[in-house]
C-alpha cells in the first residue's frame, strides 16, 4: 500500500488554515498582518508558460506510514485488487529497469568498499624512542630526556633540534620540577622551546584536566603570537589518544574572531595578545573559566607588555589567574557583569598554576626585588617599584616563594655572532646611504625606522629604483601583513621595512643585515632590533645610520650598551656616491609626482563619498570638462591628474631613471672598455667571477667581511717617545735581519734614499715595518743608521746661510706628534698633510675617526685650550696640549716648528699672504660644483653650477695663475725658485696642491692653459719631484679625489 493514500490538488484559500498564536500581537499596529499554517499538504512547483516557477498545493489524505515489505503476502484478498496482467512490453522494461538497480547498487557498495579502503588506518603504537639518539639532551648532568615523554623526543630528533640551548638546559631543569622560571637570554636563543616542552610534555602525559587550559602564552605583536603558535604545532608529537593531542589556538586582532571561537572549543593551549584575548574572554564564560584554571602562563617578551596598548588588559588577565581575595577583582569584575556572564567565582585560580616569564632584556635589580617581596610576606607594606617592568613582574602571582631566575644575557648586550658599525652622515643623505648599502650588499636587510610616516614615504622610493621592499607595520591589515612577511622570507634578495613591530621575537630565516634608520630611542630597543640578525648561532650585522643631529642621543645610547670604544664605521666607497646621487633625485621627483596625482585622487573620491552620502550634488567646478587647444578632452588638473606638460616630465623622468639603472656603477679610475687600465683586477674578477654584479671595479664581498678586514687593519697607534737610551737598544740580530730583508722587499730601490734622508727615514721606517710594531725594532734601526741621522740634523743646525727655522727633535721619535682631525678626503686638510710629510713628523689622521669629527663639528666639544671649533680641519699638538681649528690658523702655527716659515717678520706675512691666495682659489673650485649651498646635492645646482665653472675657467683660473707665474718669474730672475725666497715654505705646497687638484677637477682647461705658464709648469714639477713626495703620493696616505673640493664633472670642463 503506498504512504498516500489521495492526491487531490486545492486551491490555497480552500484549505482549512489555522491562525497562530504568537508573542508578536503588540506589532500588528506596525504591518504585522498574522500568521497561519496547515497540515496534509504538499507542495509542488511547476513551470508556467513564460518558464516562471508556480506553487501547487496538493493535499494528502488518509497519510499512512506503513514499512514495504516484499515477502509480506497481503491477510486479506478482499483488500487488494487483482493484478492487471502486463504485456511483454511492460516486462522487458521492467527487467531493464531492474538491472540498472542492481547495476547502481553494485556500483555504490564498489564506491563504499574504495572510500573505505582510502581511509586512514590508525596508526600503530610507535616504539619507545632510543635517546641515545639525543646525547645532548641525555647526558649525564642533564636528565631532560628521562623527563620528557619519547613522542616528544622524536619530535625532536625529527626536527633536528639534536642540542638544547643554554636557556633550553638551564630553564628545563628549573620547569620540569614545576618551579616558576623567569629567563633572559639574548635574542635567537630557543626561549620558545624552552617554554613550550614542558607544556606539551604534560599535554602529552595527560595531566591537563578537561576544565583546565594547558598553557595561556601571552605576546606583544600578533605577528610573535602566530610565529610561537606555528613553533608549538610543529613540535606537537603525534599521539592516538585524542585526549593527549595538542592543539593550540590563536587568539590576535585582525583575523575573524568567530574563526577564533570556533578553534578555542577544542584548544588546550592559546597564544594570545592580550587585547583580542581580553575582548574573547568578556565574550566567553568557559574559556574564562579555563583560563583562570590554566597550568601554564607564559609572558614572552615581557619588557614590551609594559608599553602603551598592552598593560591595562595584561593587568586584568593577570589578575584573573591571582589567588587573590574578592575585592582585588573589584576592578575588572564589573566588565565581566555587564556581558550578562560575570566572573564565575566557584571556579577559583590553581594553586599549582606554574608561571614562566622570558625576555632578551630585564632589570638587574629585578631579581633582588623579587626574592624581597616573597621573604617580607603579603602583610607587609608594599615595597618601591623601581620601573613599570619591575611592576608588571610585581603583579604576577608566583606559586613558588623563590622563582627560579635564569640570566643567561650576554656581556655586551648581544650575541657574539653580531657585528656592529655606524655610518655618519647628514640626515637628508641616509636614503642615498641606504640605497648604497643595498646595492654595495645584496640580502636579507631588515630596515628599521621609527614611524609609520617614513615607511610610507621609503617604500614607493626604494620601489621606484627597482628594489624588492616590503612594509611592515601596525597599520597593515592582519593579511597584509602575513603575506608580506612571507614574500620578505622567501626572496633571497629582499628589503624589509619596519617599525618595532618586527622587532621582538620574529624569527626571519637568514636576515643578512639589520639597519637602524634612525638611533634607537632605548636600548633594549636596540638590542631587540638587532636580535632580529645573528639568530641561532648564525653571523650577523647591524649597522646604525648616525645624523649630526641624532650624535648625542646615539653615545648616550652606547654608553648604556658599555660600548666605550663606540662602534666601528663601515667602509663606504664615496667615489659612486654622485652617480647613486643622480637616482635618488629622479626616483624623488617621480614619486613626488606620483604621490601628488593619488592624493588628488583620494581628495576627489572622498569628496564624492561625502557627497553621496549627504545626498548633494557637487558643484559644477567638479564636473566641468576642459579642453585643450585641439579641440581634445583634458584631463581636469588640481583633482586626479596631471597637465599634458606634467605628464611629459614624468615620462622623461622615468626613461631617463631607466637608462640610469640599466648602466652599471663604476668607481673612478676603472673603465668598462678598457678593463686591465690603472692596474685594475677587474678582468681577472671577471673571469674569477668574483666581481661585483652591480659596481665594476668592486670585489665580491659580504658587509661582515669588509668590517672584519677594516678592523683586523685598525690598529691602535701608541707612540712612545724614544730616548737616547733606548736609541741602540739591543735586539736578537735573526729579527732585525728579517726586518732588514723586509724593509729591502717593500720599498726596494728607495731604500738608499730613505737611509739618507732623516726627515723620510722615520716615516717609512713606520710606514714599512707595520704600525703597532715593537718600537725597539725601530730604535734599534735608529741605532744602525744613527750617525747618518745625527749628520744630516747636525748640517742643518749648522748652516748659516739658511733663513728658515728647521723641524726640532729627531722625526720619528715622539718629540713632535700631532693629531688632524679631518674628514677622509682630499680636502683642507691636504695643505696641513703636505706640511707633515715634508718635515717627515709623527702623525695621526683622523685619529678617532669621524666620530670625532662629528664630535667637534656640533660644536658641543671643547677642542682644547677652553677652543671651540666652527668646522675642520682641527689639529691637536700633543707634546703641549695645543687644539687649533682652520687651515690657515693651523699652518702659520705649524710653519715655525715644521721649518715652513722664515725667520724675518715682512717673509712670515708674504708666504702667509700667498698662501691664503691659494686657498681662495681652492675655495672658487669649490663653489664650482656647489655655487648655491653645500648642503644641496650637484644636481640640484647643476645648471647653476655650469654657469659659475664657465666664469671660473675662463676668467678666474687665468687670473690667478697670472698672479703667481709673474711672482715665480721675478723671483727667478733672482735665483729663486720658491714664492718666498729660495726655500720651500707652506705657500708653496699650498699652490701644488691647487694646481693638482685643478688637473684633476679641469683636465681640458688645464691642458690648454698651462702651457703658457712656464714658471708655474716649472714649479709644480720641481714641487712633485722630491723625494717625500714621490712616496706620499705613492702611499695610501694620499687620498684620493673623490667627493672633496676638486671633482671632475665633464659638463664643467667643456670647452
């Protein structure tokens, strides 16, 4: 008998509808018309003539649910009616239709028995772990590996974590007996693990309660939360028993918090940030309640809880888990109340709740403190807070009387794998040092500044010159920010952008390079940062861009970092700086540009937001359209796009970018053409392949390895005066012939004229034996070729004839030592270096580097003799404290004890005359390049600057090189040689290091001037040929011509 026994099709108002009692009564007066229903009767739709869906209803009668039963006979034949006997037809699509039956039902048990089969069969109980595969972990003064469970074990040894950490050893043996940890350790170190194998271990076990929370960690940055969340999973051993699985939650903003929910129904670890934690938890009565019940709470990275944002809901969620009275929970009690949850007071905090605090970076007074609140007792009055970290450590209620504080931080603050170095340089250049950086070093470099505002204005810069840059920052979207960090890790050549979001905790896989765009505003945010580099045992640098104005800031800074030397300077190859220069600008202008067009864009968007949404029509201004002297559409200016002119420049701008970025960098001196010229080992690192991809004329090499060979190269200068005592000091004649030998091998054929020459005998003997040598390996050399020395300083002593005053003292011996303080170019101080080489005294060139230079040019530094000075060159006599700061102040004051001066009253103010006439000359070659300002980049003045060179070549050189040809002659024609008599004086050297610097800066002009000055051809080559002077300009003490006072611009030297 089939379930229905009639079908009758109905229209709906024919049917017996009943009216519905509901609580709704009171809206009927709103449009609230009622409510009906029916029983026996179904529903069927069919199609209408234009293909629309019709509802019928069809009532049922009589509806009965009787079970089918093929061998059920019928009881009673009255009741059935006789079966109609069926045609042949009938019966052969009957068996047709009984067969495909079959055939479906075969294939479905088929399709069963497959699916079966595919799944997953459990898995069998694996075998005890044989430790012996982690020594490390099972020797014999470590029993780890007989406390933590062998899942856990093989956890391990899969991942290849075959050796704990020191804070992993000492903070297991301290958690695995259930003793509250406190553990700072440097930044790399596996705190993560050191925290998390006791709580899986005890997941593992199944000793967490179902009411109960396994572990409650706590982060400061979501990015940390799901980088401990992820490190916590892939340990999680794989165990049958449901019961002991670990699945951990994360609970951070930006994500769905539903998503979140749905995962905390079966978490038995959260990581969370206390903020979106906080929000969940007032959302949430049953995780509150295993949350005040959890067996662990962790706080990573403890210092940066106490900052702006995180300390109001870490202070509630800390006082949730206290063991505290009612009132203490006065404070946030209120909160849980008004969610209609309220804080269920019968489920009281554990008494055996282990806490565990880590961080790179805590007080050292913080352990003193703690053991005094838990020795004076709850009753006592509350002792002085030192700082908020110390406070927030105050507040957490340890079940253990004495935690157990492990302080593993390094002396220095930290790791030994990192090196550290500095780059001064003014504030408008750190984007152009930067971008140097990034092509001189290619890898992971991890930037970071200290706002959002300069990763927004860095981004499209550093995107514009072709460089894979990514933000990081708190304004991101969650998403945005994962992909992100993703896209960094998986480029081997990448740059991160970041504020110090990404500097706590963040394990970036291999970042090569850590910068600090701008000086860290604390330490620990310095050592924080820097941890982001030199993980794990790995190498590492972190390089700090230090500008005039962030000078006292950064030593106050290193002061507290106990770096009393300060930090090392990187070594930058200045000679490229103008052609980076060059894109800097364009990529400026373009972005510019481009920032101008999306600002235009946003404005107009948002004033037809604001406008729909008022339901107003904009002015006609907005909707005007213009049109340009073709009768063409222009684009509206002022709202979303550029002028036809605007758009020209920028098309320029770009193509001329392009063809910058498509020429390779060359440092001065080599040629893409010719590859072998100026002695170059370019063709050989070419075929080495070691050059460097982006710069020719630089080796291949890693920023850790030049600042490694610069300070194995750096050795402090201690000079020792020498007196006649230890002048023939005897030494062991195998090591004075083996300096002897090598003296003969550096300089070769200029040793006979080194022996004989006292004032180059002292220098070279410096200069060949190494700096830092032993001193009475020189003495002794003194000792052999005393007598020559002693002649020659007794002959010039002698000579009557002679109207200057000679050097005093023997050179080399410490009774002249001087120190110039200068900046490491060809610049002023070149006169005063010139003065030094020619009197062949002692020495120093900048001897603290420009961290002293910048130190005196902030005018903040006495420069001695109660002296400030305005700018260098700043020289410091050392044998009587004297500090002199301009190089015309300096070489009258050297010139009398350098022998560079005369004796006679009316010759001391000629040579000083000239000599000052040759400095303005210096200062007009100068202003050829930088006519409107010195803090102006070349290319900001360049058509300015292109102006003053023509007048410079044409009138200014020729006008001064008159002035001293007609000297030379007249003193000529008296036997004189010198601008000043007939001996050498510092004017002298003042107009070679001119004239030379013009060759260089002026080729052409040069070349087609000096021929007709004779004297002056005469002098410059009578200058140059002596003897000190062919090996100062052979040494690397003479600088070369880079970015100082004379640099060749071929557009200034046209013709």
């Amino acid at each position: 008998m089939p379930p229905y026994a009639l079908n009758k099709r109905k229209r709906g108002q024919d049917l017996s509808w009943k009216k519905v009692d509901h609580k709704f009564a009171d809206a009927e007066g709103d449009g609230w018309m009622g409510l009906e229903e029916i029983d026996g009767v179904d529903v069927d739709f069919e199609e209408g003539h234009s293909g629309e869906r019709i509802v019928k209803l069809r009532s049922v009668q009589n509806v009965v649910d009787v079970p089918f039963e093929e061998d059920e006979e019928p009881d009673d034949a009255q009741d059935t009616q006789p079966e109609k006997k069926k045609s042949r037809k009938e019966l052969k699509k009957a068996e047709k239709r009984d067969a495909a039956k079959k055939k479906r039902a075969s294939a479905k048990q088929a399709k069963r028995e497959e699916d079966e089969a595919k799944k997953p069969k459990e898995p069998a109980p694996e075998p005890e772990f044989d430790v012996t595969k982690l020594p490390e972990w099972s020797a014999d003064n470590l029993s780890i590996a007989k406390d933590l469970p062998s899942a856990l074990l093989r956890s391990l040894h899969e991942n290849n974590i075959v050796t704990p950490t020191p804070i992993q050893k000492e903070s297991l043996k301290a958690s695995m007996i259930r003793k509250d940890v406190i553990g700072i350790a440097e930044t790399g170190s596996g705190k993560t693990l050191a925290y998390g194998l006791p709580i899986l271990s005890r997941i593992v076990e199944g000793e967490i309660p179902e009411e109960s929370l396994a572990a409650l960690v706590l982060c400061p940055t979501r990015e940390l939360a799901l980088q401990v969340a992820g490190e916590l999973k892939k340990f999680a051993p794989r165990v049958q028993d449901i019961s002991r699985r670990v699945n951990v939650a994360t609970v951070v903003g930006g994500m769905s918090i539903q998503k979140q929910k749905r995962q905390l129904q079966y978490a038995n670890i959260v990581v969370a940030t206390p903020g979106r934690l906080w929000e969940v938890l007032l959302d949430d009565g049953t995780l509150a309640k295993r949350a005040i019940r959890s067996q662990f709470l962790v706080i990573d990275e403890a210092d940066r809880m106490i900052e702006a944002g995180h300390f109001e809901e870490m202070d509630k969620i800390l006082r949730m888990t206290q063991r505290t009275s009612k009132s203490s929970t006065a404070a946030f009690q209120d909160e849980f109340e008004s969610t209609e949850i309220g804080l269920p007071e019968e489920v009281p905090a554990t008494d055996d709740m282990q806490t565990m605090v880590f961080s790179a970076t805590l007080s050292k007074d913080l352990q003193q403190n703690l053991k005094r609140k838990r020795k004076a007792g709850s009753g006592k009055k509350k002792q002085e807070v030192k700082s908020s970290l110390d406070d927030l450590l105050m507040r957490l209620d340890f079940r253990d009387l004495e935690p157990s504080i492990i302080d593993l931080s390094p002396v220095n603050k930290v790791v030994s794998t990192l090196e550290e170095a500095r780059v001064d340089c003014l504030s408008t250049d750190k984007d152009l040092y930067l971008y140097y950086f990034l092509l001189r070093y290619p890898g992971k470099t991890l930037v970071f500044v200290s706002s959002i505002d300069a990763i927004r204005r860095m981004i499209p810069l550093l995107e514009t010159l072709k460089q894979h840059v990514f933000p990081l920052h708190s304004g991101l979207q969650q998403r945005q920010r994962l992909r992100n960090f993703d896209r960094f890790k998986s480029l081997p050549n990448a740059v991160m952008i970041a504020t110090d979001v990404a500097a706590r905790g963040l394990d970036v896989p291999s970042v090569d390079h850590v910068i600090h765009y701008q000086v860290p505003r604390t330490a620990d945010a310095y050592i924080h940062r820097s941890g982001r580099t030199a993980r794990a045992q790995r190498s590492g640098l972190a390089v700090m861009f230090v500008c005039p104005e962030e000078r006292r800031m950064s030593n106050d800074l290193l002061k507290q970092l106990n770096r009393d030397n300060g930090l090392a300077h990187l070594q930058i190859q200045f000679n490229i700086l103008d052609q980076l220069k060059a894109r800097i600008n364009l990529a400026t202008k373009i972005e510019a540009t481009r920032h101008k067009t999306t600002k235009a864009k946003f404005d107009s968007n948002w004033e037809k937001e604001a406008a729909d949404a008022l339901g107003v029509d904009l002015d006609s201004d907005h909707e005007e359209t213009q049109y340009n002297s073709r009768g063409q559409k222009k684009k509206r200016v002022g709202v979303a796009n550029l002028t036809d002119k605007e758009e020209n420049a920028l098309e320029k701008q770009k193509a001329e970018l392009k063809n910058l970025l498509s020429q390779p960098l060359m440092i001065r001196g080599v040629s893409s053409k010719y590859l072998t010229t100026n002695q170059s080992t370019l063709a050989n690192e070419m075929v080495n392949n070691d050059n460097h991809k982006n710069i020719l004329g630089v080796s291949k090499s890693t920023a850790l390895n030049d600042l490694k060979k610069k300070n194995e190269e750096t050795i402090e200068i201690k000079r020792e005066p020498l007196s006649n005592s230890n002048l023939n000091a005897p030494i062991e004649s195998t090591h004075f012939e083996k300096e002897k030998e090598r003296l003969v091998k550096e300089i070769g054929h200029e040793f006979e004229q080194a022996l004989n020459n006292s004032n180059m005998l002292g220098r070279r003997l410096e200069e060949v034996l190494g700096v830092g040598k032993e001193f009475n390996t020189i003495a002794a050399l003194w000792g052999v070729f005393g007598n020559i020395v002693g002649k020659d300083t007794k002959e010039d002593d002698n000579d009557s004839s002679s109207s200057i005053i000679h050097p005093q003292g023997i050179p080399g011996t410490g009774s002249t030592d001087y120190e110039l303080i200068y900046w490491p170019i060809p610049g002023r101080g070149e006169f005063i270096r010139l003065c030094f080489e020619h009197a062949g005294v002692s020495y120093v060139d900048t001897p603290g580097g420009i961290d002293q230079v910048m130190e005196y040019v902030s005018g903040d530094v006495d420069i001695g003799n109660n002296n400030i000075a305005f700018a260098t060159p700043i020289l410091k006599d050392n044998t009587n404290g004297v500090a002199i700061a301009q190089t015309p102040a300096i070489l009258l004051y050297l010139s009398t004890r350098l022998g560079l001066s005369s004796d006679d009253e009316i010759q001391k103010i000629q040579i000083h005359q000239h000599a000052l006439t040759a400095l303005d000359l210096c200062s007009e070659a100068h202003n050829t390049h930088h006519p409107i300002s010195a803090n102006l980049y070349y290319e900001d003045q360049k058509v300015e600057s292109e102006r003053f060179s023509e007048s410079f070549r044409n009138e200014r050189i020729p006008k001064f090189l008159t002035h001293f040809e007609t000297i030379l002659s007249k003193n000529l024609k008296a036997q004189k040689k010198y601008l000043v008599g007939d001996h050498i004086t510092y004017a002298d050297y003042a107009l070679w290091q001119v004239i030379d610097g013009l060759k260089f800066a002026f080729p052409k002009r040069m070349q087609t001037l000096l021929p007709d000055y004779k004297n002056i051809n005469g002098f410059y080559d009578n200058i140059k040929s002596q003897d000190h002077m062919l090996s100062y300009l052979k040494s690397d003490r003479r600088l070369p011509y880079t970015d100082g006072i004379f640099r060749h611009y071929p557009e200034l030297d046209a013709e």
